[in-house]
C-alpha cells in the first residue's frame, strides 16, 4: 500500500514538472507575472523573444554558454541557477506557457 502511495506522489511530481504555468512561478519575480518586465531595465522583455530563440537561450544559460548575451548585464550565472534543475521538456513547456502571456 505504502509504495502505491508513494508511486502516485511521484507522478504527480512528474505531471507538476512539465507544466509550464507552475515551472513559470519562479520566473516571475525577475522577468515578470506576464513575462513583460525588463528584468534590471536590461534584460529583453521575454515575450518579444521569438519562441525558438527562447528555448534556444534557456538551454544555453543551462549549460553556461551564455552570460550577458543580450541582456548584457553578465548575470548568466543567475539563469544557470533557474536553468539547473530543468529537463529540456520543462524548458519547452515553459517556453510554450511564455508564448501564451500576450
Ligand atoms: C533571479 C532573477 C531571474 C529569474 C528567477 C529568472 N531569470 Fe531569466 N534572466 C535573468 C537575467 C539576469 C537574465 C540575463 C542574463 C545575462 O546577463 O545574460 C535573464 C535572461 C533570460 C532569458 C534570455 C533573454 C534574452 O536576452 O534573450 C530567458 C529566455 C530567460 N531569462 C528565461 C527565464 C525563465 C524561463 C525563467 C524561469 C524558469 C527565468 N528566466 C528565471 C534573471 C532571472
């Protein structure tokens, strides 16, 4: 009984981690409830990013080949923080869930 329980609990975590709304939450506080905040006064607003050049940036801070690209403040470290914990499905969900914030 106890591992059924505990199977569900992790799907859940799993179905909790690819939705882009919640993964969205903790970028929030930087670029913006609607993604429409120039983080610093620097940073691109992220909704007027073209999609694949987003994901494309997330996967690159991710693996620390970006640092102050076009945001310019060398704050890559901070995004490699966010980026860590995030499979490249969670990136594309949250990417997705940034397309929808217009
Ligand atoms: C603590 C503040 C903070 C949080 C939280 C944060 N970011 Fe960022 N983000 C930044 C900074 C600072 C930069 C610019 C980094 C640099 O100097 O290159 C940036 C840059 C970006 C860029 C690249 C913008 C461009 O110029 O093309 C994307 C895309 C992005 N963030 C997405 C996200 C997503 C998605 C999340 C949530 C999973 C997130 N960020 C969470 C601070 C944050």
């Amino acid at each position: 009984m106890k591992k059924i329980v505990l199977l569900i609990a992790l799907a859940c975590v799993g179905a909790f981690a690819a939705d882009g709304a919640a993964i969205y939450k903790k970028c929030a506080v930087c670029h913006g409830q609607k993604a429409d905040k120039k983080y610093l006064n620097k940073v691109p607003v992220l909704t007027e990013i073209d999609p694949a050049q987003r994901l494309a940036d997330m996967k690159a801070y991710k693996a620390g080949a970006i640092n102050g690209g076009k945001g310019k403040i060398n704050m890559g470290a901070i995004m490699k923080g966010q980026m860590a914990t995030l499979s490249d499905a969670d990136m594309a969900a949250v990417n997705d869930y940034i397309s929808t914030l217009k």
